[in-house]
C-alpha cells in the first residue's frame, strides 16, 4: 500500500461499502414513448380483426349533455364480427347549437334523430337562461 495513497482506513471505509460482488447499482427505469403504446394498441386490433373504412370525412358523437366530439378527416376502422369501431384523430368538443347546421346536411331526414338533438338543443337553452 505504500504509494498508492491508500490507507487502512480508506481501505475500512470501502470495505463497509462494498458488498459481496460489488457496489450496489441502481436501475434506471426505461420511459416508454407513446409511439410503443400505440404499436401494442395496432397489434391488439389486428388480433380483432379491425379493417379501414376509407372515404369518411367527419364522426360526430352526440353526448347525453349536450356536447358533440367532432372528428374532422379521422381514420376509421371497424370489426363486424366484435362490433367494434375505432374512431382516431384529433376531436374538438363543440355544443349541440354548433353542429346542428353541419349535422342536417349530413344526415338527410331522420326525423327520430332530428327531434332527439332538437330536445337536446332545448334543454341546452334551458341552463344557459
């Protein structure tokens, strides 16, 4: 030891330290990207089945309280025989009121329809006042 400027109690000191097969390392937790979550979502709808629908240019889902999630240009896909459908893109929340010129082009003439989103809009009105 004479040299190497080691002394017996820095020889103490490591020797409480160190454990049998070295110094005790910590593990670095890995951060998984959103791009992994996505691909082990792809991976569990090919397991369902899912196939693209081509040719969609918005969805529109009317909630029960009075707002409507609107996708313009999403991609969709659905499984008939899990009746499952997969709506991805970038949604804006929008209120009934706003939609309902865009939404009675679109749908044509379903008066069932047509009267359930006239209530909503009603009732919308109601709370506003």
């Amino acid at each position: 030891m004479v040299g190497t400027g080691m002394t017996r109690e820095k020889l103490e000191k490591m020797a409480q330290v160190a454990r049998v097969g070295g110094v005790r390392r910590r593990h670095k937790a890995v951060r998984k990207s959103h791009s992994e979550v996505d691909t082990k979502l792809q991976q569990n709808l090919k397991k369902l089945g899912v196939s693209p629908i081509a040719d969609i240019e918005e969805v529109n889902f009317v909630m029960e309280n009075g707002t409507v999630m609107h996708f313009a240009h999403p991609r969709v896909q659905a499984s008939i025989q899990s009746n499952t459908y997969v709506v991805t893109g970038n949604p804006q929340t929008k209120s009934v009121a706003e939609m309902v010129p865009e939404m009675l082009a679109s749908m044509g003439g379903n008066a069932a329809e047509l009267q359930r989103i006239k209530e909503m809009i009603e009732k919308e009105g109601e709370k506003k006042q």
